[in-house]
C-alpha cells in the first residue's frame, strides 16, 4: 500500500468513547506531533450492565437511557469526520444477546460506527492508556481496572502488557449481585470476596505479587476508593490494605449504602461501591498486594494512543496478523506474490470503489497473510478452519467487526462464497466485501503456480454485478490451469449473482 506522510495522516482532533457497563465515557483531542491534549471530557454513569435480565437481554428502560447519552455525545462530535472518531463497547455489549439491534439504534443516536472488543482487547487498550500516562520505567506493572461488568488485570513493562487476563465480574454485576438495593451485611460481603476469589483464584500465579513491582489500578470505582481512603485519612499516597481494612469495617457497620457518609464519594457512585470495594479488597487479599498507585489513564486514553499508531503507520493489527501467519507456518513468499497482485488490481478498480479502497486494500492485505493459516490444522477445508481462528481468537488490535470481517474474507477465499455472512456484516462491509473478496480470489487464482515469474499484464474492470479481466492475447491459451480456474470461478461467482468475463 502506498504509505501516505504523518501530516497528511493525523488529524487535528480525535475522539474516543467507551461504552462501559457502568459509565459511557467520551474524550475530545487535539493531536500535535505524536501527542494529545486532552480538550474535553464527557461521563454519564448509564449503568447498562443493570438493564441485563437473567437471560441477558437488554431492557428496553437502560437502552433508552443509553440512547440519550449517545445523542448528547453525539452533538458534542457531530462534525468529526467518521475516521477521527473510535467508539468501543466492552463486556455488557459482548454479553447482550440483543446487542445488534440495540448497537443499530445506538450508531444512529451517535452518528459513528460502534466496535464490540473482546475482554483481552480491552486489557490491553487498558494498560496502553495507563502506560501513556506513567513515566517509562523499567519495573514491571500490575494493573487492574474495574469496570461495570468486567474486571482486567494486566501486566507489562513500559508500553508493552505480557499478561492479559479480563474475569467476568464488575462493580455493576457484583453489587447487584450481592449487595441487592444498596443493603449491607457481613455476610453478603463475605459471599461477594468468595464470589471474586474464586473466579481470581485460577490465575492467582500468573499475576501474584512477585511477578510485578508496583500496582497500579485505574477506572472510577479505584479512584473513588482512593478519594475516600485520602479523605478519611485511612491512607496516604494511594490505597492501601490497610486503609481497606478499615473502609470495609466502615461499610459493615452500616445497613445500607445510604448509610456510609463517606467524604469525597460522588453520590452517583452509591449504587455500585460496594461491589468496586469487594472485588479491590479481595484482589488485594488474593494477591497479596500491600500498596496500589492509582492512574488518570484508562481504556479512552489507550483508544486515543491506539488511534495514533494506526495513523502513523504502527497499527498493531498489522502486528498481530503478522504474528499469527509466523506461528501457523504459512508461505511468507505466497503471501507477498499474493499482496502484490491484490496492489494491481486495486490500482485499476479503485475509482469504481472510490473512498474506502485504501481501507479495504488494509484488509485484503492482512486476509492475505491469513489465507492459509488453516492449512496447518488440515488441508481440507482449510479455509474454514482459518476462518473459524480468525472468528474467535483474541487478536489485538482487532474488533469483533473487525474479525468478522477479515474471518469471512478468508472464509470466502475460495470454493462456495458464503453470500449470507457477507450480507450479514455491519455496514458499509454488507456492501463493500463482496468486491473484497471478488479481489482477493482473482489473486489467490493468478498466483496458484507459487512462482515468482512475473504474470502478464492485465486490465480489469469491476461494476456493481460483474468483473471482467483481459489477457495479453492467446495468454490464457498457454495457461491451461489459469484457464480452467477462471472458468471455475465464473461458475462460483455466478452462484453470487455476479458475472466474470475472462478473456
């Protein structure tokens, strides 16, 4: 792909907002030089992991509430342009079994597509946004965050997480869980440090106290922690066990979160505290942490750092597919010859394709890295194989949008394309990824032979319901197998209610 500069990449302003379980938050930047100001903030405690019923549907009262947010945020950006703004939904929206018809109603209040991230992708946009706010040492860091729905623990060096881990539970879940209607009791809390222990307790070694050297924890309910143990004098610098110690003795001699009187505790924050308290106090116990530092940084501020690299041409997602076509052995040679034809097509069809070809041609370049990775499981139907990897793996940088996308265009690399899982991809890809994949087959075709003799020159021409490609003439006459793939491929096509002229 052609590598456009840093100026002409980055934009003056970006936003990033984050669908939490408990709090939708949005952050407005300007952007100078690698690095951001930070402009404005917006937060509404939206508590969507409490309209969940017991069979995880979305009430119709908390989407409504969510709606309304989304609209006010949406006012605030209404102007950005759709590449300068990155929206995200964590755990209640990877929960939701009708999360696709509430995200439907949810881009239309905010105007701007919205990206479902897998819980490690959420660990790691995590750490990146407390890494970016800490001076660089070379201590290894344990950083925990508690949200709504879920809890992430990481751990890494500088900007870099070796250790990834979000556990199912949040301030939201385990409040309502355990402390019902804001009461209290001894034993409510001791079922609520069972209920996170237990769920802790298997990655216990992978995160215990002498596999890092400071604490870090970030999200709302950690610093309204901090806030009150300053407040109280229970601790000093940051939170302790000990300030937990007695914050919990506080809490359990009250009936009722009404009841706490506890200086620096935004009353909104009432509803859920007890739920943040039990998970931090816990982790605290079964990890064997004595101290924790808390950071302004969070998951916005690692979509924001996020956001940079992409723009400056250190989009982890490359990262990643790399990665992953250098663990399943594929044929790194085939992968460029394939790239390379994808380039020269592209080059021709990109006026037909207009605004998008520069992401799609991204897309196509990573499905071609991936192609094949299936065929270190099996050969036969290796395709779907490597679809189903892609599907539902944990692969940094990506969305599940994201995933899908790229798992359907290999998917469709080859033999039947799966014409439903092509239209059931979120728009603009419904419309878009058929011509995607249409690309991607003629050059997986082309290059069959794994050489690197050149092919011959070729014009191509795409419209909305047929392609046609041309030859040198009396070129596919010498070029038997060539020939009888195209023609394969018109049938295949045609299946797809598209048409392939091949002369």
């Amino acid at each position: 792909m052609t590598q456009t500069t840093e100026q002409e990449q980055v934009p003056e302003l970006v936003a990033a907002v984050d669908l939490g379980s408990n709090s939708f938050h949005m952050i407005v930047c300007s952007v100078h030089k690698g690095q951001f100001k930070t402009l404005d903030r917006l937060r509404e405690m939206v508590r969507l992991a409490s309209g969940l019923n017991e069979k995880n549907i979305l009430n119709d009262e908390t989407q409504q509430r969510a709606l309304a947010c989304l609209e006010r945020f949406g006012q605030r950006i209404q102007k950005f342009p759709e590449s300068n703004v990155r929206i995200v939904g964590t755990n209640t929206l990877r929960t939701a079994k009708n999360a696709a018809q509430f995200l439907h109603k949810a881009e239309l209040a905010i105007g701007f597509p919205i990206h479902i991230i897998s819980g490690i992708e959420e660990a790691r946009l995590i750490y990146q946004g407390v890494a970016h706010s800490l001076q660089s040492n070379a201590n290894r860091r344990l950083v925990m965050d508690i949200g709504g729905g879920s809890t992430e623990y990481i751990i890494g060096t500088n900007s870099d997480p070796s250790q990834k881990e979000s556990l199912r539970m949040g301030c939201v879940t385990v409040s309502n869980r355990f402390f019902a209607n804001g009461e209290i009791s001894a034993k409510q809390f001791k079922k609520a440090e069972i209920f996170v222990n237990l769920r802790l307790n298997t990655y216990r070694n992978l995160f215990t106290y002498n596999e890092w050297d400071e604490a870090i924890g970030a999200s709302g309910s950690i610093r309204s922690i901090r806030k009150v143990l300053l407040a109280t004098e229970w601790s000093h610098g940051g939170i302790t066990l000990e300030g937990l110690e007695k914050l919990k003795h506080h809490t359990l001699s009250c009936k009722h979160v009404s009841e706490l009187d506890l200086p620096d505790l935004d009353p909104d924050r009432l509803p859920v505290f007890m739920g943040g308290l039990a998970i931090l106090y816990t982790t605290f116990k079964t990890l064997g942490i004595d101290k924790m530092s808390v950071s302004d940084g969070a998951l916005r501020e690692g979509l924001i750092y996020d956001f940079l690299g992409r723009m400056v041409n250190h989009d982890v997602r490359s990262d990643t597919a790399n990665m992953l076509a250098q663990h399943y052995h594929t044929d790194i040679r085939q992968t460029e010859l394939i790239k390379s034809t994808i380039a020269l097509i592209l080059k021709q069809v990109s006026p037909f394709l207009g605004a998008q070809s520069r992401i799609m041609h991204q897309y196509l370049d990573w499905a071609a890295e991936l192609h094949e990775i299936g065929r270190n499981i099996a050969h036969s139907q290796y395709h779907n194989h490597g679809a189903y990897i892609i599907k539902h793996g944990d692969l940094a940088g990506f969305s599940q949008q994201d995933q899908n996308l790229l798992s359907t265009l290999v998917q469709a690399h080859r033999r039947k394309i799966p014409v439903k899982n092509i239209n059931d991809l979120p728009a603009p890809w419904d419309d878009l990824a058929i011509y995607m994949v249409i690309i991607l087959r003629l050059a997986v075709i082309l290059r069959r032979n794994r050489s690197n003799s050149a092919i011959p020159e070729f014009n191509i021409t795409l419209t909305k319901k047929s392609v046609s490609i041309e030859f040198p003439e009396s070129w596919l006459d010498s070029a038997p197998l060539t020939q009888a793939d195209l023609q394969m491929e018109e049938t295949y096509l045609a299946k797809a209610k598209f048409s392939l002229q091949a002369s």
